[in-house]
C-alpha cells in the first residue's frame, strides 16, 4: 500500500506563535520559508483572533493559500527544553519562492529530531567512540581529547601532510558561512593542510575553474534575469527537480509570456516575446516536459546530443555567431580580450559539430539563432545561460564551461538584465576561509593517495565517500581494510588508559592504518569505517547563514535546540582546535600550540563575526542583527554599504570594527555581477578561452564506451535532492524509491529479460552496484539513467578513477553492462511505474 | 518546587509520546508503526461523516463520477477502474475516489483516462489512481488523499473516511 499518514487534523498556529526566519537548507535556490514554533500545551482557534493568519479557518481556503500547511510541514521538537509545536512553511513574501515549496523543503519540519514523534531518531546526540568493538558514547572532552592526542601525535612525527581532511564547501545544511570558517581557520590557519577535499569530489578545487580562469564568477546574475531573457540555454541541468522553484517561480512565468509587462518596463521600445528556450541534455526530462506545456513545443529546443560534446556544440555556436557578426562588439572591445585568438582556436564548422553531436545541422543552428540572432530593430537578443552537472560533471569539465562562457560572452550576455552565464548549483553557498593557496593547483588527488597508502589520520566534515566519490567500491575496499587495522589495534588495550591507546593507534597507522574522525548530523556509510564520530547541529539549531544561486544571502534562526550533546561545526571545531593547543603544548610544542589560538568563540555568532563580518567583501555591513531584520529577503552579495549611509566603495574588508548588536540597518547588496562591465583580472578585462574539442578527455573513458553497451547517465530526482541524508529516515521518501531506479527504454529491457522493478546489477571494470528498472519509453536505446548517491545502490561504484587535469570528476561518462539479479521484490511492488511527464 | 516541575515536564513528555495525545492528533499516529498505519482504520480524531457518494450504477469504467467529500467545498471523484486495485471496493474491486484537490497547492487535478492518472495544471505533479493515489512524480509531500469506500447491499457507495489531510483545511472535517 501507497504511504499515508492517516492524520486529518493539525494543530492550527495560535495568534502568538513565535516566528522565526529560515531560508531551505536543501539546495541552492534556498526558498524562503517561516518557523512558528508555540507551547505543546495548545493551539490556536479556528476564528480569526484566535489564530496566525487571522482569517476564519473553519473556512475551505483557496488554491495557492498561506493559510494552510501540510503534516510534513508540521512536528513536536524541543526549544531550549521545552516542548513545543513546529511549522515550518513556505513564505510567500519571499522573493526567491513566493510561498512555494519543493517536496524537499516543504517536508522541513518533518524532518526535523523529535523524540515526541519519533522522526529521524537517527540523528547523532553524543560523540561516539570506538570501544569494546562497537561505537559506544562518550563525553565531547573524552573524545575530543583522544582525537587531538592522536592527531598531535601524527602532526609531531609526520607532519601537516599525515593529517587528511574531507570538508564541505558549502552554505545550507552541513556548510554556511560559521562552518566553512571553523573548519578553515582550523585547516588554513592553524594549519597549512594540503591533503584536504571538498565533499563531492576527490581534490580541494573548484567545479567551475574554467569560467573563474577567464575572470567571470559563477554566480553572477539574479533569478529575475530569467524573467527578462529573450532565450534561456538551459546545459545539463533539469532545473525543474533540481532548482524547482527557482524553475517554477521564475523560469516558467516568462515561458509562460507572462512577465511582458516586466521586460517593457526594463526595455522601452525594445521587442519583447515570451521566452524562447534551448535545453542541451541527451535526455529528455520533466524540465523538457513542462517548458514544452508551458511555451509550446514550437518555443522548446531540446538538443539531445551524444553524451559528453557539448564542447563542440558550444565552439560551433561561437563560430557562427562571429561570422554571422552576431556579437556585441563595443562589449568585447571595452571588456574583454583574447576573442580573435579563441575564434581562430575554436573554429569548427557546423557540418563537424553535427558528426560529433549527433544533432542535426539545422537544430545547431537554430539554436545559436534564438541565442544571438539580432532582434527586429536590431537590438541585442538577451540570451541568459544556466549549466550544471551535466556540464560539471561531464568531459573536459573545464574546456566546455569556458566553451559556453566564450558564447555568452561574445554575445554581451554577462552583467546585464536578461543574461548572465551561471551554474545553478547544488547546495547554498557560504564559503568563508583563509587563502587555500598552499594547497596547489592542481590540487591533491585525495581519494588516490588514501588508496595507495597515505595519509594517517582522517578528519572527515559532513561527507560521504562511500556514497558520493567516484571509483567508490575502490575506495571502499581500502578504506576499510585500513581503519580496520586501527580498530582492531584500539580492540586489544582497555578504553581507559589513553597513552596505551594513543600509542596502539599510532603503532597501527604505523602497519599502514588510517585513525578515521567523522562529524556529521546522522550516522554516515563512511562513519562506520570510523573510529571516533561527533555529532553536529545541523540549519534551525543553530543561527546559520548562506547565499542561494543569485547569491542572496539570509540568516536561518536558531528555532529548536539541536539533538543531545549535538553543537554547531565550528563550535566543534573550535574546541578541537583548542584540545589540540593543550595537547601540543604539553608535549612541549609551544609554538605549534600559539597556532591554535583564536578559537574562543561561544556562540555561532562569534565564529561569523570573526570569519565573514572580517574577511569578506563588504562583510563590514553584515551583522545577524541587521540580516534578521532583513527576513526572508536578506541582501544579495557582496554589500556595498547601509541604506542610510547608502553604498561605500566595495573591497575586502580585515579588521573593521563589527556594528553594535541592536542595529538593524538595511544592508545595499548587487543584483548583478560585472554591470559596470569590470571584471576579475588585474586589468578588469574578461578573458576569451581558446578551448579546442579533444574527444573524450578523462583517461579510460573511451576505452570504456567502446567495450560497454549502456551509457550510465546519472543524476537525481524531484523528491531526493540535497535532502537524501535525511531522506533515508523518512517514511514518504523510502515508500517511494526504497531502491535507486534505473531508467531503460523498455526495448532494451526486454531484450534483457527485465520486466519493471525488477533488480539488476550495473557492472564495469571499475565495480559493481544495483539499481531497480524504470521502464522509460522516452529513454534513447542503450542509455541508462540512473538515480545518484542513494544508499541502497551507489552510483560512484561504477565511475572510473578518471578525472580532468584540474582533478575534477567525470561521473556523466560512464558505460556500463546490466543483467538481472532478481524479480522485484516486495518493497517494490506497490509502486507506480508510470511516466513522470505530465499530460494535459 | 524545582523536582516538581521536572515531574510536571516528564509527565508531559509522557503525555505526548503516548498515543493519547489530544492538541496532537499527528503525534498520536506516528507512534503506530507503519504497518499497523496501513492496515487498521484512520485513527485519527476526526468523526468523518458516513455520506452516500453514488450507487454502482452510476459508474461507467475508467469515468470518474464528479463528487463532493466530506462537505460540499471538497471535491473529489469515484472512478471505476475496471480493473481490481489494492483498496478498491465493490464486486470487482476496482472502485476508489480521490480528493481532486492538489496537496501540493490546491488546483484542481485532471483525470487522464489513458494512463489512469491525476494530473495537476499547476506544478505537474501526477498520481496514479491504480496505486492508492501514490504521486507519481510530483511537488505534494503527500500522496492523493483517497477515500475509505463501503458499498451496501443496494449499491449504494458510502464514504466514510479519508486518509491524508486536504489541502486548504487543518481539519478534514471543518
């Protein structure tokens, strides 16, 4: 049977409910949504007084209302020991979102810890140690000491380059601004660690260098631009599962023709149409579906070309556009430099972009048509570009993003309404550390070294490997066998005797094992392989701030107390810091222990006004009381001044006296990047990229598509997305998708003896994993799609080692075989395997 | 006074956790497991009214029958759809009805006859009527609120209860 919650009744929000601001800790886009949170004794009353929204609820309300939230959006939790009601729903005067709610975020509240309604009772309440065989708990001062002990004791003897760290980079859940800086000042500052990788790939690198290298961020328009375009070139992103209301609350308007009104009142005389748009994926997904409802099939051009050369799909756009002189040549005159060497590298003709591509020559040129062909009149045709995974995580990652920046930038599309050339994004971003210029570029291949042998101890932050890396069964394999060999040295001396301990532990790393730490809010895959395990606050029990995909920057508030002994990452990684200074300096390392000071932050707070309000640009302005005030809005960075002293000259801030705590001044942020046509190089001109087509890049790849008969195309779906960790824990998610899916033409799956839902086993040279067959009609033959990162069928088993010269991975790639392991079994046979696309 | 009132709390958290609770009719159910969730009656506090939908007769195969449940501002409808279904009443037990108003965010869902779907104009979330409701693809962070259906001796269809919260009321039964 289909999961029902069988309620018919919630509390209804009284009058006096405390609010509170929260912006969605899941993805990117970062929806705003408000916490109420009231005594468990009671609730509110259907007549007007008697409630929050004011309005008589005794009444049906309409469609589209704010007076209303779903079970999923309702729970019992503890606010600072108290009992206490909990709704967290969709705001609707938030800009991003306008009181959507993705079925990621909308479920918030229900997955939050609440021991009255027994949700996610996974969650971590106290550090665990390695004891006895088995992780029992401990106290933070028991733990925090043996992990600074055998810590020093490494650094001491080895080095900085013994230590190994796995950290996020993100803003949201597990990341924001306080956290990246715990764990930078911790790594970067007291430290110099160069062994270090970031949560989703094998290096400490960027995914988008290649825009970066030209001088472009990647976050540089605002979600009104898709409002405002002529046409979107959507590349490798299914925006609708994966931005969904960034998608829906500002895409779709526009392909709707709804937002003329706007455009006119941005662009005088100039002709405005409902949007045009172009989508490069080699599968058709939801997000093709609905653009095609939405603007009709005639607006929609689905380019799905073979897997893997969009690079040359991109160069040939560049070079048609120059011939055509369908560029904005005083932008790339005043603005930039290098076009005439990048037309001359970049030359492809359209015939050859077809061979390789797959598409036909006039889709080819249809779409750099809409893109840059002059409107009537001869205005500039406003072209906004949008990329992600499929582009990211796809061949020569960092040739095709500057392939795609070259178009973007010929055609004046950067810094202006309308345009812009960005990533959309997977988590928030809230990145705030010291330089990481030690660590080199290219950056250390992680992954690699532990698997050959190096590194003695692992700090690993709100990651995991053994579901999101590449070569992953590899990776497992070895871990394994590593920190066994400490657990089973820590097994042979009693718990309570910490030098025989610290000295069994460094003896076994000595025999080639690894002393594994993971901080984390759940018990983790990689965490079983660990020795000592901290648990973690996660968004709402704990003040935390991040920036979404137009870098909108807003405060969550701390609306319930965290599980247990749980605390904020960089209160942990500040009492770290301060047990590893104790620790050197009673092992007579005195200058290694003056390092380590500057870590006597109480409160979250203190961790970012010492981080962000001293390092960032226009960090100055930004306090928590002036965000609080700002709600659910925030500002979009970096600040430029306050509204009543009104914007000062921007720059990196150090050491600017923060603002007194009661102010609450409105924060002036940037809508766009680069409007004043000034770029990121000394010279504030943008780069052209000479970015030839080179075939397959990552080594192995071809290799691998000559000798295997799928395309395995990963991805992820609407329900799981930057929610999975949680995810796991929740009856509704589970119910849904217990296992990965696969989806298969279905001739392909007959041709296989595979019937729907059936279990199959995805095997290469590189390993092995499972998946449950989806019958996908619209599926292309021979290629498979598959869900990525879920815990009961990991994707990463089946990815090769190969990656780009930058170290960044190729998990798009990947061939692979299939064969039936079993009929489906009973969890599976009450789901539905009809198509997701919508029909009118 | 002080021990006295950690016994007042305990005895709260008590309270809460049993499935006695009265503000929190949701925390009442999820202390059943989901088994017991799936099998036994909606245990909820609401009294749903017991109201004639239809008889028999009036269904035609894979043509929902326009209704209204628990009162006249819920739509919904009754399908037969021809073939048995697990939670489908009457002889052939392939009769269901469904709320039509999205969970996600209220629009009214449109029945598409070829694959047996709910389907919404707004969002393009989908549910399969063939699977209790189960959101196919979606944006709701429930499945279709289904009817529990009786069908007595003359055919006549009863709906006696529904099993998810409707959208736009915190009380199925307003």
């Amino acid at each position: 049977m289909t999961y029902k919650r069988q309620i018919g009744h919630l509390p209804i929000i009284p009058a006096d409910a405390k609010e509170h601001n929260v912006v969605c800790h899941y993805c990117i886009v970062g929806c705003g949504y408000k916490a109420y949170t009231w005594d468990a004794r009671y609730e509110g009353g259907t007549a007007p007084n008697q409630n929050k929204f004011g309005v008589d609820l005794s009444k049906q309300q309409e469609s589209d209302t704010g007076n209303w939230y779903a079970p999923s959006m309702y729970n019992i939790v503890k606010q600072n020991g108290h009992d206490v009601h909990l709704v967290v729903k969709p705001d609707k005067n938030c800009v991003v979102n306008s009181g959507l709610g993705s079925p990621r975020g909308a479920r918030i509240a229900e997955m939050s810890y609440s021991r009255q309604r027994n949700t996610q009772l996974q969650r971590l309440t106290d550090p665990l140690v390695w004891r006895y065989g088995q992780m029992q708990p401990t106290s933070w001062d028991d733990a925090l000491d043996l992990v600074a002990r055998v810590t020093a004791a490494v650094i001491a003897k080895q080095g900085e380059d013994a230590l190994f760290v796995s950290a996020y980079d993100h803003g949201g859940a597990g990341g924001g601004y306080e956290n990246t800086w715990g764990t930078g000042k911790l790594y970067f500052g007291a430290m110099k660690i160069k062994n270090i990788r970031i949560h989703n790939r094998p290096a400490y690198n960027s995914e988008v260098h290649g825009t970066r290298d030209m001088g472009i961020g990647e976050l540089n328009n605002c979600y009104e631009d898709a409002e405002l375009a002529d046409t979107i070139v959507a590349v490798g992103t299914n925006a609708l599962e994966t931005q969904t209301n960034y998608f829906l609350n500002h895409w779709i308007p526009n392909l709707r023709g709804s937002t003329s009104d706007k455009k006119k009142a941005e662009f005088g005389n100039e002709p405005v149409d409902r949007a045009r748009i172009v989508i490069v994926d080699p599968r058709r997904t939801v997000t093709v579906n609905a653009c095609e409802v939405e603007a009709g099939k005639d607006n929609v051009l689905h380019l799905a070309l073979n897997s893997g050369t969009d690079l040359i799909l991109f160069n040939a756009w560049f070079t048609y556009a120059a011939d055509k002189g369908w560029i904005d040549k005083s932008f790339i005159q005043a603005s930039t430099k290098d076009f005439d060497k990048a037309v001359a590298a970049n030359k492809v003709s359209v015939a050859d972009a077809a061979k390789v591509t797959g598409l036909s020559e006039a889709d080819i040129v249809k779409a750099i048509t809409w893109i840059a062909e002059p409107k009537a009149g001869g205005a500039r045709r406003r072209a906004m570009f949008a990329y992600e995974k499929g582009l990211i995580w796809g061949n020569d990652n960092y040739r095709t993003n500057q392939a795609l920046v070259n178009v973007a930038l010929a055609t004046g599309n950067i810094g202006r309404p309308g345009g812009g050339c960005v990533r959309m994004g997977g988590h928030q971003e809230g990145y705030s550390r010291p330089s990481d210029a030690h660590v080199g570029k290219p950056a250390a291949y992680v992954d690699q070294l532990l698997i050959g042998g190096k590194g003695a101890v692992h700090h690993i932050w709100g990651c995991d490997h053994y579901k999101t890396t590449l070569n992953a069964m590899e990776f497992k394999k070895v871990y394994k066998k590593r920190t066994d060999i400490v657990k089973d040295a820590m097994n042979a001396v009693p718990y309570g005797d910490r030098n025989a301990m610290v000295k069994a532990i460094t003896d076994a790393i000595a025999k080639g094992g690894l002393f594994a730490v993971n901080i984390d809010i759940v018990p983790t895959k990689i965490g079983e392989a660990c020795h000592v395990v901290l648990p973690a606050a996660t968004s709402g029990e704990m003040n935390l701030t991040s920036m979404n995909g137009e870098r909108r920057m807003r405060l969550t508030e701390r609306y319930m107390d965290p599980p247990g002994q749980s605390m904020p990452d960089c209160l942990i990684a500040a009492r770290l810091a301060n047990n590893l200074e104790r620790v050197f300096r009673e092992i007579g390392k005195k200058d290694v222990a003056d390092k380590f000071k500057g870590f006597d932050w109480k409160t979250e707070e203190d961790a970012f006004m010492d981080g962000y309000a001293k390092h960032e640009k226009g960090g100055e302005f930004v306090t928590y009381a002036r965000l609080r005030a700002m709600g659910t809005n925030g500002f979009q960075e970096p600040a430029t001044g306050l509204e009543a002293a009104g914007a000062v000259a921007g720059g990196t801030s150090t050491g600017a006296s923060p603002a007194a705590s009661s102010d609450q001044q409105k924060i002036v942020g940037t809508k766009r990047l680069y409007a004043d046509g000034k770029f990121n190089s000394k010279d504030g001109k943008a780069s052209f990229a000479a970015s030839a087509w080179r075939g397959l890049q990552a080594p192995g790849k071809q290799a691998e598509k000559e000798k295997f008969r799928f395309l395995i195309n990963n991805g992820r779906t609407n329900l799981v997305w930057q929610s999975a960790y949680l995810d796991v824990d929740n009856e509704l998610v589970m119910d849904r998708w217990p296992y990965p899916f696969i989806e298969m033409n279905p001739s392909d799956m007959t041709e296989l003896g595979l019937k729907e839902g059936d279990l199959v086993e995805i095997y290469n040279d590189n390993g092995s994993t499972q998946a449950m067959t989806l019958p996908t009609p619209t599926a292309k033959r021979k290629q498979a799609f598959m869900l990525f990162g879920y815990p009961t069928g990991v994707q990463g088993n089946v990815v090769s080692k190969g990656v780009n010269e930058l170290i960044v991975p190729n998990y798009k790639q990947t061939w692979g075989n299939i064969r039936k392991i079993a009929d489906a079994p009973e969890g599976v046979k009450h789901l539905s395997f009809k198509s997701s696309e919508y029909v009118t | 006074m002080k021990s006295c009132d950690k016994l007042v709390d305990a005895g709260r958290r008590h309270f809460l956790s049993s499935a006695g609770a009265m503000t929190a009719a949701a925390a009442a159910v999820s202390v059943l497991s989901t088994e017991a969730k799936a099998d036994q009656a909606p245990s909820t506090l609401i009294r749903y009214p017991k109201s004639r939908l239809g008889n028999v007769a009036d269904l035609k195969v894979n043509e929902p029958l326009a209704v209204n449940y628990p009162d006249d501002d819920a739509p919904g409808v009754l399908i037969k759809l021809g073939q048995r279904v697990v939670g489908g009443v009457g002889a052939d037990g392939d009769i269901v009805g469904f709320t039509t108003v999205c969970p996600h965010k209220g629009f009214p869902l449109n029945y598409v006859a070829s694959d047996k779907t709910m389907n919404c104009p707004g969002h393009y979330s989908r549910f399969d009527c063939e699977k209790g409701g189960q959101q196919i693809w979606g944006q709701a962070t429930q499945n279709l609120p289904q009817y529990t259906l009786r069908i007595d001796e003359k055919g006549d269809i009863y709906a006696e209860g529904v099993d998810e919260l409707l959208y736009g009321r915190l009380s199925n039964v307003l």
